[in-house]
C-alpha cells in the first residue's frame, strides 16, 4: 500500500492576504499524517483554534508529492503540459 504522507503546519503571516510568513522561526509544526483525512481533521481544529485571527494561517503539504529530481516526472506531475 502506497503510503500519502501530509505535513499540517502555520502561523502568522505578513497580511491575511498573503502566504508568507512573519517569522518563520515561529512556524507550527502540527504533525505529519499518514492520509489526507487525518491530516485534514488536524487542519481544521488549528484553524478553529485560531479562526479569531486573520493573520493566522495553517496549510496541508503533501509530503507524498515530493520526488527525486533524477527520476522522471509522471504525467500527474507535471503542470501546464
């Protein structure tokens, strides 16, 4: 079974309108998850907890996708053909 790793991370970021972040030495590791769904519910509950500030942000990283640079990329890799 092919297992799809997720990174659940956040903090504050310069402006609600942006994605960068205002120190990244303060970012929030939540946790890596071994499927989408968990990481997703680990996603959620930080944004709850922190739904009060526009400036606080909390992002998905799919781990799964992340590939060796000397294997050719697969067609579902590739973006804009």
């Amino acid at each position: 079974m092919t297992q799809r790793l997720h990174l659940v991370f956040g903090g504050e970021l310069v402006s609600p309108s942006s994605t960068t972040f205002k120190d990244t030495a303060k970012i929030h590791i939540v946790g890596m998850f071994p499927d989408y769904a968990s990481a997703h519910s680990a996603w959620k509950a930080e944004a709850h907890r922190t739904v009060d500030d526009a400036h606080m942000r909390y992002f998905i990283a799919h781990i799964h996708r992340l590939r060796d640079e000397e294997t050719p990329a697969g067609p579902t890799e590739e973006l804009g053909g």
